[in-house]
C-alpha cells in the first residue's frame, strides 16, 4: 500500500451556478450565438437559463455595428479559473484571437463570467463579478430577465438597470425559440 500522500482522494465537486454574457456583432450573430451555446451545452456545462436575444448598440469607443446579446445560466463544477479557460477555448472555436483584436472592437463571440455563484475572484486577467456589468445595459437586461432578483455586491439587478439607459435595447428573440438559440 503506498504512503497516504501518495493517495488520491476524489474532491468534493461542489455544483456552481454561473451567470455568462454572450455577444456577437459580426458575420451571422444569431447563428453564431446559437452555436457557441450549443458548444458550450456539449463541452458539459449544463444549462438552465437562457435569455431572449437582444440587439443592443456597441459599448466601448470604437465605431462598429450593433451586438447581440444574451445571457445563459450554467451549472458546472469547474473552477472560475477552469470554465474561463473553457471558454476561451469555444470563443478560439469561432475564430476569436484576443491578442490581435482591438479593445473593445468588434468581435464574433465574447464570453464574459459575469457572475460565479457568490464568490469574488480578483486576479489581473479574472474578476468576478465582472467589475463592469453593473454599468452595461447590455448585460443587465438580458440576466435581470432570467435572474430578477439578483443581487451583486448589495444592488439589485433592477435598482442598477434604473440607473442606466436601456433606449438602444431591444428583444429579437424569445427564450423558447429553441432553434434559434442553439437549445440542446
């Protein structure tokens, strides 16, 4: 029998429920957008939320069309660290390169954690909750509509949304249109 530190015990994998924010403003959107969830279903995170897509207007200082946006709630038993990884990987799987893009240029899929359970990550490339979802309509909109009674660091999710213009904002699809979300 080899020595007690030399065995391995199983680690208690304790299920998560992630909130990602998915964008896309080039090439088919919707269809990329629905791929990219489809990905995401099949590379083992489950999912059990999705958002209406909406069409909202670039963020950021670079000229540029319109995004969609949606927002899909994952349960997974990887690490912040382990389902960032992942997905870089599914936006690497459409083409993204984060190294040759321009900061907050345009892209064919972003992924961003907004959110991971109630912990608090502070690491250079890793913050969550994402340490500006709470100043971006885009984001907001689509996660109050599967998460309304969220609350992030002592603000509701509707008390942030008074706060921000959601005018350029509009719903282009609807959660059961399965098809056109990528549902699994």
């Amino acid at each position: 029998m080899p020595p007690e530190f030399f065995i391995r015990r199983p680690r208690e994998a304790r299920k998560v429920v992630a909130y990602l924010c998915l964008g896309s403003n080039l090439g088919d959107r919707a269809g990329t957008m629905a791929k990219a969830v489809g990905l995401i279903a099949r590379i083992g995170l489950k999912i059990i939320a999705r958002s209406s897509l909406y069409e909202t207007s670039p963020w950021g200082p670079v000229p540029q069309g319109p995004y969609l946006n949606l927002v899909v709630a994952v349960e997974t038993d990887l690490s912040p660290r382990e389902l960032l990884n992942m997905l870089l990987g599914v936006e690497h799987a459409f083409g993204r390169d984060r190294t040759r893009e321009v900061r907050f240029g345009p892209r064919t899929i972003d992924i961003d954690i907004l959110l991971y359970g109630d912990d608090i990550v502070a690491e250079p490339d890793l913050e969550i909750p994402h340490p500006r979802m709470m100043e971006r309509a885009f984001a907001l909109v689509p996660l109050a509509e599967i998460a309304p009674d969220l609350v992030v660091g002592g603000v509701s999710l509707v008390d942030a949304l008074g706060q921000l213009d959601t005018s350029g904002i509009v719903k282009v699809g609807r959660p059961d249109e399965a098809d056109a979300l990528g549902q699994p």
